[in-house]
C-alpha cells in the first residue's frame, strides 16, 4: 500500500487575485484606494504650505504600503505596518518635532518666517495716508471671497480682494460716487453687514491693494461704510535687509541671531521670525532669572508629589486590603465596594468638586464649615496648606487603585506559606513583613512605577484644584507654588494666552521625558535584583 505524501495544495488569499465573486479583491484596492487617497491628500497639502519633510514621509508611507500590500513575499510586514506607521506618525515623528521647537526660538513673535514677519510688520504697521480722500465703501462678495468696490476720483468703478487689487469694474453701476452693483458679484448691504459679526471682523480686517505695487498702499475700513488709502510707516529693503521707519528714520536690521529687527539702540520690532539657538532654550530654564528660581522650586514639588502620592496611596491601600483580607470581618463584600467608589469617578470632576468643598469660605467650603467650626482656612491660596489638599485630594482619588491592586495580589498568594509562617510560630506582623510584602512588591513595583510616571506628569488635578496658584512672587513668568513641571510647560506654551514659548516649553517636556525615562530604569534594575534576592 502506498502513501501519497504529497503536500496538499495551499489556496490563495481572497485578497490575491480575481476569483469567484472577488469581494476578497475588490475589498482589498478599495482600502488601499483610501489609503492612497489619503496619503496624496497629505502630500498636496504639505506642498501647499511647503512642507517638504511631511511631504517626501506621506510619499514614502504610500509607496511602502503600496509595495507591501500588493506583493506576495512580505507576509509578515503586512501585519507589521500598520504598528509601523503609527509608530512613526505618533512617536518617532512627534519626539523628534519637539527636539527641532526646542531648538528654535519659535513663540510669540517669532512663529513665521522672515517674508511672513516683514508682510506682519508692513500691515501691522499702516496708517491712513495723509491727505487721502475717503470714498463711499462698497462691499461686494464672489462665493466665499469679499472685497470692496469704488468710485475713484475719475469717476471709474474699482473693484478688488486681498489678493486681486484694484481694477477697473467693467458693467458695474453706480449712484451718487457709489457702486451699486458689480457683475458676477453680490452687493452686501449694511444690514447684512451689521447681523454677521464674523462678516464684519473679515471686513475691518480687510485689505485691499491699491495697485500691484504694494508701495502705494491698500483700502481700509474702519466701519464699513467709507474706505480710504493705508500705506505702512514701515518701508523694506530686501537687499540690505533693513526696516526703516519712516515717521522716526529709525533703521531696524535683520539679527539672525534673535530672529528679530534690531535697532542701533537695541530697540526691535514686535514681530520676528523662527530661527535655530541650539541649546538655548536647555540653559535657559537655568539661567534665566523669570525661570531659574522658580524652575528648581517646581522640580523639587514636582519629585515630592509624585513620591508622596504614590507612597501614601499605598501604604493606605494595603492597609485596607489587609483589613479586608480578615475572612471574620462581615460585608466585605459591600465595603469593598464602597471604598472603590472614588475611582469610579471622574478625576477632572473630583477635582473640581473637591475644589469647590475647600472654598475658605465657610458659607460655601463645606470642609471648614463641617470639619473646623466655620473657621477660615486659605486652603487653596496659602502655599503649605494649597500643596496639602493637593496631594490629599490625590490621595482620596489614587488609594482605590492599589486597594484593587494590593486585594488581587494578596489573593494570588498561595495559601501554604501563611499556614507554614504559622505553624513556625511566626506572629502576623513578622507574616507580613518577611513572606507577604516582598511577594507583593515584586508584582506591584511596576505599576508603583507606572504610578510614578503617571503623577510625575498628574496635569489634571493641579490644573482643576489649584491652577498651579498661588502664585511666585518674585518672578514676572506666570508659574506658582503647586505647580509641577508639566503645568509649568502648559503655562510657558501660552495655550491659555498670553505670551508663548514653545521653544522652551518643548525642551522642558524634553528634559521631563528624561527623568521619568532615568527614574523608571532603575526602578525596574531594583526589580530584577528583589526577584533574584527572593
């Protein structure tokens, strides 16, 4: 009798080629159709804005996928790349954009190029020429596009957009020096105007050149009735390099060291432009005196708070597991429930109900008209007592968690180590000092670890309770005694308003992912060792 040893023959993928109904197929160039899609839109994109790096990335990512998805032989990358991709974009991508901001001076002020600064400066600078006529204003639209129409002095109709100037209105009408009407354009009318607040800030903001020349200045309104000539105080010589104002005769020029418009004086213009410093922004958190007190005080708060939080979370954690573990105490079940309740709630909304129960206050602070006779404490606004509730608050949050992580690890323990430490005459505390606490830090040090890292960077209870507040008094940057380093970043990056830094604040996010990365490796090296020691 033979045997036929023959392999059996391997059927294609659906997603390989055209066969039967081809759904497998068709399935397949639809998604890849997406993602070629989408990824031609990111590249046009990108080359509108002149975005080469993102533009040559996106290009790539759709080649690759292209070669990977539609070749035979990459089994494996075609469950790898996707990970891939999002490991790039969200990662790799974003870790090295924020070593390109730190390097830069890229904030208020200095968020465009040199063109776009000396087009900022130009505008931002004009004033309505000196003897110029006021026209009754027209305002015309074109789809989505507004401009003004007018009667000059000849008595021609004009009609222009921020972007065409102005130029003769052929078929327009007009009535007593103002338009009335402009062929393929829509007259809006003062009551229009008047009902549209986003209509009206395009208007007032809205410049029109005069002529290509953008030396004769534009058309502006004030109120959206009458415009008149604007032409900028400030006059740009590309090939020196220099802003001169002509009401002062104060020559600005170009410092590529500050990216700014700088004076003999040391006086500069508001508006600069990006450019490279290196190291600057590491050193400044040091040096700078807005920067430097303050930034060691943070830091210092900012170790004591994680280390704190975490500390007392556990120990008062496992406390109550450890209470909970005794078989002869009754509802177990139900007071363990109770005390999870805390986790169970939001921690912004915590935090801001927490906020509101320490008003100093008595008549609205719950905690002092209950717990301190209606006294007046500065909960929130004395920084000893606003660094207290703080980390009390926390600690009401964060306890459930390792109550649940203690209870579940304590359970797993085997049951014949206790019933040995017993018949070895060992008493409960030496039980639980030399069997049942080892055991479980070997299993909860890396989500004490994890915890750590988490509070190093806990943004959401500081910034709810306190703000960071009360504030440093001896410093102009708008920091204070609670905050932590990554509310002192937010604060910096001016996403609140306000002046913005984002060169800075970039490297300190840079210098936070440091210290977090450098404590958990030897949090996790001290791991290791206590499982070889046991």
């Amino acid at each position: 009798m033979s045997t036929d040893t023959t392999p059996p023959p391997v059927r294609e993928s659906h997603a390989r080629a055209w066969e039967g109904t081809g759904w497998g197929f068709a399935v397949k160039l639809v998604l890849m159709a997406v993602v070629n899609a989408l990824g031609i839109y990111v590249a046009w994109s990108a080359w509108d804005v002149e975005q080469w790096g993102v533009l040559v990335g996106s290009l790539a990512l759709v080649v690759v996928a292209d070669v990977v998805y539609f070749s035979r032989r990459p089994l494996a990358g075609k469950y790898i790349y996707p990970g891939l991709v999002f490991l790039l974009v969200f990662q790799v991508f974003t870790m090295a954009y924020t070593v390109y901001v730190a390097t830069t001076n890229y904030g208020t002020g200095h968020n465009s190029t040199q063109e776009q600064a000396v087009d900022a400066l130009l505008i931002q600078n004009e004033r309505p020429v000196e003897g110029a006529p006021t026209y009754p204003l027209t305002i015309v639209r074109s789809g989505d596009e507004v401009g003004f129409a007018v009667v000059d002095d000849a008595g021609q109709a004009l009609v222009g957009t921020a972007e065409e100037p102005m130029a003769p209105a052929d078929g327009a009408t007009t009535e007593a020096d103002r338009v009335t009407a402009v062929p393929d354009h829509d007259v809006v009318d003062l009551a229009t105007l008047l009902a549209d607040p986003a209509l009206q800030e395009e208007v007032l903001a809205l410049r029109v050149p005069v002529s290509e020349d953008a030396d004769d200045g534009s058309y502006r309104t004030r109120e959206g009735t009458r415009a008149t000539v604007y032409a900028s105080s400030l006059e740009w010589d590309e090939s020196a390099r220099t802003m001169t104002d002509t009401t002062t005769g104060t020559v600005y020029s170009a410092d590529d060291g500050s990216g700014r418009f700088v004076a003999q004086d040391g006086s500069a213009l508001t508006v600069g432009w990006r450019v490279g410093v290196g190291l600057d922004n590491f050193t400044k958190a040091f040096t700078n005196p807005n920067y430097a007190g303050p930034f060691w005080k943070i830091t210092a708060w900012t170790f004591a708070f994680a280390f704190l939080t975490v500390a007392s979370s556990f120990l008062l954690g496992l406390a109550i597991a450890l209470l909970f573990d005794d078989k002869r105490l009754r509802g177990r079940r139900v007071m363990r429930t109770l005390f999870i309740l805390p986790y169970a709630f939001p921690a912004f909304l915590s935090a801001l109900l927490w906020r509101g129960m320490l008003n100093s206050n008595p008549e609205y602070g719950i905690v002092n008209s209950l717990f301190f006779l209606g006294a007046r404490i500065e909960w929130l606004t004395d920084p000893w007592l606003a660094k207290l509730a703080i980390l009390g608050v926390n600690l009401w949050l964060t306890f459930p968690y390792f109550f649940l992580v203690c209870t579940g690890a304590m359970q797993s323990l085997p049951g014949e180590l206790e019933e040995a430490a017993r018949i070895d005459g060992a008493s409960r505390w030496r039980h639980f000092r030399a069997i049942q606490l080892p055991l479980l830090l070997i299993s909860t040090t890396p989500l004490l670890i994890a915890s750590f890292a988490f509070n190093f960077n806990n943004f959401v209870i500081v910034y709810m309770l306190t703000g960071g507040g009360p504030r440093f008094t001896d410093t102009s940057a708008p920091l204070g005694h609670t905050d932590i380093l990554i509310t002192m970043i937010y604060q910096i990056s001016g996403v609140q308003g306000g002046s913005a830094d984002y060169g800075l604040a970039s490297a300190l996010s840079i210098i936070v992912f440091l210290v977090v990365g450098a404590v958990s490796a030897f949090a996790f090296r001290r791991t290791r060792k206590l499982e070889e020691v046991l």
